[in-house]
C-alpha cells in the first residue's frame, strides 16, 4: 500500500498544481489512513468498503491526545484520501469506490481572526530592534503584515524576490503561483538594515532565503510562530497572536480603508472574490463581539 502512496505523491509533484505544504499535508494524512487500515488487518486497497470509510472518519473525532479534531482537520483527511482514491482509479485499475456515498462534517465559514492597527503597533514597536534578532523580528513580522504574507511564503522568500528597487515582492503562493505585491519604503529600510546588517553575520554556507535564523539556517514556518508567540507574551496583548492573523489584518485594514475589493484579492492571490469578500465584514463581528462582552448591559435581557 506504501508503494501506491509514493506514486501518488510523485505524479502530485509531477503535475505542479499542489505546493509542497500541500503535499506534505497528502503525505501525512494518507499515512495515517494507511496506518488505521492495518491496525484493522486491511492489507489491500481493494478491500476498502464505505463501513470501513465510516469507521475510519470516526477515528478521526479525535487526535492522538485524545482531544477532539475540527470540522476542517476531518474534511481535509477525507479529501486526500478521496484524491488518493481517484489516483488509484484512474491510473492504477484499482475499482474500490469506498468514498462515493460519504459526506465529510459540514464546516461553517469562520470569521477571520484579526488586529485592530493599534494593536498591530503595540506588537511591532514592542520588538527590542536594538539586538539583532529584534531587528530580524521586526523587519519579518512587518513584511507579514504590509505584504498579507502566509508565513509559508514569508519563509520561502529569496533575496531576489525582494526588489528594492521597485519596492515590490514577487511572492510565489499555493500552487507556486506568483504575485506582485508592493510595499512601503520604510519596510524596505528594515528589510535592508536587516541583510545589511544582521543576515550577512548569521549566514556561513552561502544560500539565498531571506529569512534565517541565527545559526544561518532558513527560518521554518514553526520557527516563525514560536517567535511570534514569545513576542506577544512579551508585549502582553490581550489577544493570542498567531502568523495568519497579520494576513487577515492586511486585508481587513485595506478594505476598511477604501481600497477596492477586486485589488485586495490580486494582492492576496485568491483565486475567487467570494473568498476575499469574508474580510468585508470582520471588522463589525470583532467590534460588536467586544462591546457585548464588556457592555454591562449587553446580551442581559431588558426588563418591558
């Protein structure tokens, strides 16, 4: 079976429609189907029914420490299972259709998490820019935000990709599109104070990812939210600070300003204006959900 996953794995990488996150995400999840099958004594793929689909998504109810799995972690495990499936169909003569009858959990459209812009200043200007992993930091978490950056593509960026001259990044997203987004000029100062000043002493083997860690390395997407959380302990806000919130904050601060929906979905690479629309609203959610949690009176039923 591990066999059929590897070739399923190559002709994704072959294909170059998924980036590699998403492939990654193929691997471990189908592993993981894989690894409940032969807890179940199931060796082959042909073997593989709806009763055993519906056992194998009421494993998923829970993770490995027992605590429960959402919505989406579910539906994401059936869909690569279900793209693993039709791989075997189409090309390699298996039959089993075992996920043809089988919904995944309904997942409702979550508001996105957001920063007021006071609250995005308090983050930033917490950040000691005097050492130089402050300056790192700082020069990192602000071209989060100015650019709508997923830390995915803030770790992958080359210093090519940062032109400096034009004051644009060319930021290659999910299935390695790419897209132009400007920035400010005082984010290009940071950025080059810090390759000037701080890159140019931590690498040692010559490479050309922008963002390392001290030992020179490329900072990973782990690396970033570690960072990104001790920071925020730091700065003591009062909301748990984590990298996508600086994506939706980008958005939400651009719309809330003018900017123009259409331009707002170019400059984060949505392929549909129905995904970048969700922005238009969470500035209302989040200031409503704050004045009914601290108004005394709000949510009280009124006396008639």
């Amino acid at each position: 079976m591990q066999e059929y996953l590897e070739r399923f794995l190559r002709y994704i990488a072959m294909r170059n429609t998924a980036s590699a996150h998403t492939q990654d995400a193929y691997r471990r999840d189908i592993e993981g189907f894989l690894a409940f099958l032969r807890q179940e004594g199931i060796d082959s793929l042909e073997d593989v029914d709806r009763i055993v689909m519906m056992n194998y998504i009421a494993s998923l109810s829970t993770d490995a420490k027992g605590h429960p799995c959402a919505n989406a972690t579910i539906a994401r495990h059936i869909s690569s299972v279900r793209s693993f499936y039709h791989y075997l169909n189409e090309y390699m003569g298996i039959q089993a259709t075992p996920l043809q009858e089988v919904r995944g959990p309904r997942i409702g459209r979550k508001i996105p998490e957001f920063l007021f812009v006071s609250e995005i200043k308090t983050f930033l200007e917490s950040i000691d820019v005097q050492t130089p992993q402050g300056q790192r930091d700082r020069a990192l978490f602000e071209l989060m935000y100015a650019c709508g950056l997923r830390v995915s593509e803030a770790v992958s960026l080359t210093l090519e990709r940062f032109d400096d001259e034009q004051r644009v990044l060319r930021v290659l997203g999910k299935g390695d599109k790419e897209r132009i987004v400007p920035f400010y000029a005082a984010i290009g100062k940071r950025v080059r104070a810090y390759i000037r000043e701080v890159r140019v002493q931590w690498v040692k083997e010559e490479h050309d990812v922008l963002f390392v860690n001290q030992r020179g390395r490329p900072l990973t997407s782990r690396g970033v939210q570690y960072l990104m959380q001790k920071q925020c302990e730091r700065c003591e806000l009062s909301i748990r600070v984590h990298p996508h919130m600086f994506r939706h904050s980008f958005a939400t601060h651009l719309l809330d300003n003018g900017a123009d929906i259409r331009v707002v979905q170019e400059l984060l690479g949505h392929a549909s204006l129905s995904t970048t629309q969700i922005y238009m609203h969470v500035s209302r959610e989040r200031l409503r959900q704050a004045y009914e949690s601290a108004h005394p009176l709000a949510g009280k039923r009124s006396c008639g």
